[in-house]
C-alpha cells in the first residue's frame, strides 16, 4: 500500500511540473507568440511553427 502512495505522489509530481512548464508559453498566434518566434533563429523552426507563423502573423 505504502508503494502505491508513493508511485501516486511521483506521478502527481511529474504531472504537476509537466502542467508549470506548459503554461508559461504563450498562445499559438498571439502577439507574443509572434515577437518570440521572430526573435528565434529561423533554422531553429518546426515545420509547425512555420505554418502557423504564417498563418497567424503573416496573414491576419
């Protein structure tokens, strides 16, 4: 029982870690989402990140 308890708290932990890190980045599209990708090397671009750039703010 004891084991279970702890594989809980690890879970709920990396969880919690995992839901602290994805909220710090901004909205796909909005305007400081735009800034910081203009300012990161274009080499450095998913093919996502390409798309929904242009998408969102290139073509509004």
């Amino acid at each position: 029982m004891k084991k279970s308890i702890k594989s809980f708290a690890i879970v709920a932990a990396i969880a919690a870690m995992s839901l602290s890190m994805t909220a710090c980045s901004p909205e796909v599209g909005s305007e400081e989402w735009c800034n910081q990708l203009k300012e990161k090397p274009k080499g450095d671009w998913t093919a996502n990140e390409a798309t929904d750039f242009a998408k969102h703010c290139i073509i509004k």
